[in-house]
C-alpha cells in the first residue's frame, strides 16, 4: 500500500506477524469446522495456510476445544489467534497455544455476572503477557455492551460499539497493555465505514481490523466486503482484514483469495462501483460459519434460501441465516426474517417475534410463506 498515506498505528506482534505501523495489511481467516474434531480442523488450518492465510482463527468454548486446540496447533507455522467466545475464563488454558487472544466485550457479562467486567479484562490482559499473545477487542453489531446501548437513540447502533471499544482500549492502556487492535463488525457495510472511519479519528494509534460480519454468500458478500474495504484502505484505515463469507469447508481458502485480490486491486487504483441491487431490494446476510456451527447443514440451508426467495430480488426485504446460538439470537433481530440454527430444528422469526422451531427441511416451506405475506404488504 505504497501509494496510501496509512494511519500512524503503533505495531502490533502477532507471532511471526506484524500488524500496524506501516506493515503489509495481513490477511486472516477462521476455521469452520467443529475445533474438537481433529482431522477436519487441522486440514481446514492447512487449506488456510496453504492460501496464504496471515493469522488463523479458531474457535474455543470448552474444556473440550481446548484439547483439541493443543493438539492442532503444532501441526502449523502460521500464528493462531483464538476467539474465546461466551468463556473468557478459558484464555488461561488457551494461552499458550496461540499468538492471539480475540474476545468480544459484550461476551464479558455472560459469566460471573457480579464481576467486575475491568477485573476480567485484566485476567486477559495479565495471561496474554505472560504467554506473548496479542489481543484484539472485537466489536460486533448484534453482541454489543448492554451499558452501552441506553445510553444512545434506539435507531443508532454505531455509537454503542463505539463506546464499548474505546472504554475497552482506555482499560488495557491504563493496564499498560497496548499490544492489542480492535475490530468493529456490522453486517452493512456503510455502518462498518462509518464506525471505522470515527474510531480511527478518534484513536489513529490503534491497528484496526476490518471486516463485514455475515457478508454472506458469493458474490454478494464480495461485493459488501470490497465496498466497506475500498471506502476505509484507501482512506488509510485498516491494517488487517478478514472476508466472512458462507462457504463449504473445502473452499474457505476463497476468503484468503478473494481479500488479497481487493487489496491487489485498491493497491492498482482499481475500484468497482456500488451494484444497484445493494441500495435496495432483497438483502440475504448469513454468517460464514465456524466451530460453533452445530449442524453442517447450516451452510446447505443459506444456499437453499438464496435460492428460494430469488423471485423477491426487487424488494426491500432482509433475511438472516446464523448458524449457532451465540450470534443467532441477537444478531437477527433486525431481519425482516431470521433463521438461527440449532443442532436438530431452525428458529425462525419476524423480526424479534419467534415464529416457531422448524425441521431443516420443512423451515424453507414456512420461509416462503414468510415471504409472500411481506411483499403481499410491500
């Protein structure tokens, strides 16, 4: 990015990774199978490495994981961050395998309600020097701080994460732990600029990690991400990326392709216009699945709702497809329609209203359905 004027962020070590500083933008993924069977994670981790991938992610939300996690991670030289999801007490265990600790300031309330939530990250930030691990404070849309959000209007979703973040990055600065980089997640891509651009006005020293959250499918979901990715590289703001897209495992390498031609193509001065199909009409977001998937079904059943509600292309309708119970609840309230997956049914809703629990095969019927009565009132 010789070309771009970036912003003055301080360095950050991510094993044999620098982020920050003038340092390539690194390019990072997630494995999506389940982290405690072996085989398909260690060779989804292989794919990743051998696609060029910068930084892994993995997930971990047992004692389980955590095993497996040790049995995984000798098999790669690329660095390991780890996502430690609803348990930020595990990072003890997870620690010394990883170059990377991710955890979501919204997750902190879930356990050891009565704790100090200054006390937890201080255990994070405490077990990361230790263990030489960088940290990241990822920020996402629909698992905000719950403090935060009464605090703004209803209809304004990015000044929460915005304060969530910056009271997360003062806590570990007063703690004098700066190795750290933030992430600020959204499923519209105009938000993720938005948010992006304000957090980096206001704290330019501090690496950020960019990212579209539930892009969706091919290529809808490349096109949200290079939107969101052109806006904030080219302004100098970002020093890793990450594409979520909903793929078969087999194919999750295509995030590590698909981020290092945008960059190739911002770094070119080519940039693609906005399609006219993402100012309105149908507007399908699926998250692209990970370990805390419960049913591999998901990633058939997010293809089958493009599918089936093609004939809706010109309306101005939303659908969420999540594939576990930790982004499923919270992260389809905004929908017009929302699946969240569980092991043995799909949870469907409208809007905040559960419609019902339904058989993975009988959900696209209901869907349907679903969808008819909104454009019957369009």
């Amino acid at each position: 990015m010789s070309s771009i004027k970036r912003n003055p962020t301080r360095p950050v070590q991510i094993g044999q990774t620098t982020i920050g500083a003038g340092h390539p933008i690194a390019v990072q993924s997630m494995a999506a199978t389940r982290t405690q069977d072996l085989q398909a994670t260690t060779r989804q981790v292989q794919l990743l490495a051998q696609a060029g991938a910068d930084v892994i992610r993995i997930a971990v939300d047992s004692k389980k994981d955590v095993e497996a996690l040790a049995r995984i991670a000798p098999e790669t030289t690329v660095p390991l961050s780890v996502d430690l999801q609803e348990n930020y007490r595990l990072v003890s265990s997870v620690a010394p395998h990883v170059q990377k600790i991710r955890y979501n300031p919204g997750h902190l309330y879930h356990h050891e309600k009565d704790k100090a939530i200054g006390d937890k990250v201080a255990l994070i930030a405490d077990v990361a020097q230790k263990n030489d691990c960088a940290l990241r404070v990822g920020v996402n849309c629909g698992s905000v701080d719950p403090d935060k959000i009464g605090l703004f209007p209803k209809d304004d979703s990015i000044s929460p994460m915005l304060a969530s973040a910056f009271e997360h990055c003062q806590m570990l600065d007063e703690m004098g732990f700066t190795r750290y980089c933030v992430s600020l997640k959204d499923s519209d891509p105009q938000k993720v600029i938005e948010a992006n651009t304000r957090f980096a006005q206001e704290r330019p020293d501090v690496p950020l990690h960019l990212g579209v959250t539930e892009a969706g499918m091919p290529p809808d979901g490349i096109i949200k991400t290079r939107i969101a990715f052109e806006q904030l590289i080219s302004a100098g703001i970002g020093d890793t990326i990450r594409v979520s897209l909903t793929l078969p495992f087999d194919d999750k390498g295509e995030e590590i392709t698909v981020g290092r031609q945008i960059l190739d193509d911002i770094e070119s001065g080519r940039f693609r216009s906005v399609p006219k199909l993402l100012s309105g009409g149908l507007n399908i977001i699926s998250c692209p699945s990970c370990s805390r998937v419960e049913n591999e079904a998901f990633i058939d059943l997010a293809h089958n709702v493009r599918d089936i509600t093609a004939y809706a292309r010109d309306h101005e309708i939303t659908i969420a497809i999540m594939g576990c119970r930790v982004n499923g609840p919270g992260e389809t309230d905004d929908a017009d329609l929302g699946l969240w997956c569980a092991p043995n049914f799909v949870n469907l809703k409208r809007g905040t209203e559960l419609l019902g629990q339904f058989a993975y095969d009988e959900v696209l019927n209901v869907l349907k359905g679903e969808v008819d009565l909104l454009i019957a009132t369009d």
